[in-house]
C-alpha cells in the first residue's frame, strides 16, 4: 500500500529539488533587492546575465558593494513566490502519487465478496501562484564595462552584481540623465496621487532625493577621475572631501594644475557652492537653514530657521552644472 507515496518520499529524501520558473519582466530582467539593512536598494539583473556570469557564491549590490549570497537578493514578493511555488510543487507531485496509489489498492481489491473495501483520493484547491508586479518609472539601465553583464536600477548604480566592478566613473551621466527623468515624469506622479498635500509631499521628497544624488554620484564620478591622474596617490584626502566645492577645487589645482575656477566661469562656480551648501542642509540639518549657510553662499532669500524649497528649475541647473564639471575634469586626466 502507499508504494508510489513512499517511493517519491525516498525519492526527495531530507530535500525537495522544484523547478521554479522566476518572473521577469517584459525584456527579460529580473528583480533584485540589497539584502543589506542599510541600502535595500531595488535593481534588475538580466536573467540569463544572472544564471551564467554571477558565481553561485556570491553576488554584489550595484548600488552599495554588499556582497553576498546570491539567494539573499530576492524581494520580498520573490520569497513568497518561491514558497508558494514549492508548496503548490510539493502538493501536485505528492497528491498524484496518492491519486496513484488510490487507484492501484482499488483495482487489488476482490470482486463479489461479502465484505468491500475501497479507497479515495480528493485532493485540496490547487493553489494559484500569481506572479508579482514592481513598478517601472525612471528605471535605468547599465552595462558592466568589465564583465558585461547586464542589469538595472532606479537611479545611479556603481557596483556590477557580478563582478562587483565599481563603474562610477562612466555612471555618472547616466544617474544625470536618471533624475532629469525623474523631474520629468513629477507631473504624472502628481495626478496618480490620492490628494494635493500628498501629492505636495511626494514631490517635495523626489526632488530633494534627486538633489542630494546628483552630489553623491559626482563625488564618485570625481573619485574614481581623480585616481586617473598620475599625480593622485601624491596627494591624502579625506573621505567627503568632493562633496566640498572649495576644498575639491583646491585639491584639484594641486594634483592636476587647475581648479574649479579655472574650469568654469564664476557665476556657474557660485551656483554650484550654493547647491552642494544646499545638499549639505538636507542632508545634516533636515533642510534648516542656519548663519553658516548665508555666510558661505550669500543666500539672502532665507533668513535663519525656515527650511529650504527645492525646486524642479534647481535640480535640473545643478545637473547641467556638474555634467559642465564633469567634462572639464575628464580632460585633466
């Protein structure tokens, strides 16, 4: 009795190997999330990029560097997919074996006689798995220059999950060109909100967000430019110090010849100081403004303890202020 039942469960032993199909998206990426509770970033690999380039060791976060187990990249959604996908597995595979073993102690059973037995099988609801959906606005896409591999994230990314390549040096236009997607599709996102003081403070949100990018992926950009030239293991700098418009300048001239004045005519120059004050407001004083902001900027449309206003038209300047830096210093190396 039960030979079929017994013989799966010998079969699967202490484990069970499920085919489970992951759901991708419509050009064949699939979804990843930094397992690291400091970053939890949302990114896209190209499945077949995933299944043949990344070691079955380890993965890394383009985004961060968190380098770890692949496995522990899956979204939430995915876990739940893939449990929900083994148990329905689990549940057809066994249940057939019972369907099986049901029929078989039937037909064994005699005809005619005073006494009958028989056996049923009625198996549960099959369970109905329904593939999870991630929104697709202002997704980026990127390409490893080492490796190759194909992946994708919602703003700038540095790190190949793969390699772990940092490729922040070639990202930079395109976390540019990621948040003037981002400013543009502000109005749609505005109208799918559910009421104007949410729709005030999402906006509010992307846009500050957006801001303080632009300065995080030109510091890596200015990093990785600056260890290009020949004179940059000459010079110790201090961790932040490109997030710092006077202090960045003034390495620059020392190790390349010229500064940020001599590569940018000075109203643009002023602007850009502002802007990286701004960013350093958001960033470490929730957006207050304080005394050493106006001392440093001249910023006279604030006064001291209102907060800060970011606007598209602020986002969109500082972007093409430092894609103008960015080319100036490329030549220097």
């Amino acid at each position: 009795m039960f030979d079929q039942t017994q013989r799966l469960l010998r079969q699967w032993g202490d484990s069970v190997s499920a085919p489970i199909p992951m759901p991708l998206d419509d050009d064949g990426y699939l979804d990843r999330k930094c397992p690291s509770s400091r970053c939890k970033s949302e990114f896209k690999v190209m499945m077949d990029d995933w299944k043949e380039k990344v070691p079955e060791e380890e993965a890394y976060c383009p985004i961060c560097g968190r380098k770890s187990d692949p496995s522990a990249f899956n979204t939430k959604q995915q876990n739940k997919y893939i449990r929900d996908y083994a148990f329905r597995y689990i549940s057809d595979q066994l249940g057939e074996a019972l369907r099986r073993d049901t029929q078989s102690f039937n037909r064994s059973q005699p005809r005619g006689g005073f006494i009958t037995m028989s056996m049923s099988y009625k198996p549960g609801p099959r369970q109905v798995v329904v593939p999870y959906e991630v929104a697709e606005m202002m997704r980026q896409r990127f390409e490893c220059e080492g490796c190759h591999c194909r992946y994708s994230a919602f703003g700038a990314a540095f790190f190949c999950p793969a390699c772990g390549h940092n490729s922040a040096a070639t990202m930079f236009e395109v976390a540019v060109d990621a948040v003037r997607k981002t400013v543009a599709h502000i109005p749609d996102i505005r109208q799918s909100m559910p009421d104007r003081d949410t729709a005030e403070n999402v906006q509010r949100l992307m846009l500050e967000e957006s801001f303080t990018k632009l300065v995080a992926a030109f510091q890596r950009f200015a990093e990785a430019t600056f260890d290009l030239l020949p004179t940059a293991s000459h010079f110790k700098r201090r961790k932040n110090v490109f997030q710092s418009i006077a202090e960045s300048s003034d390495l620059w001239r020392k190790a390349a010849g010229k500064g940020y004045d001599e590569l940018v005519p000075r109203p643009d120059l002023e602007e850009l100081v502002r802007y990286f004050q701004q960013r350093h407001l958001l960033a470490h004083k929730d957006g207050i403004i304080d005394q050493e902001y106006i001392d440093k900027t001249g910023d006279r449309a604030y006064r001291v303890g209102e907060r800060l206003v970011i606007r598209e038209k602020a986002v969109l300047r500082l972007a093409e202020l430092l894609s103008l830096l960015a080319s100036c210093l490329r030549r220097l190396t």
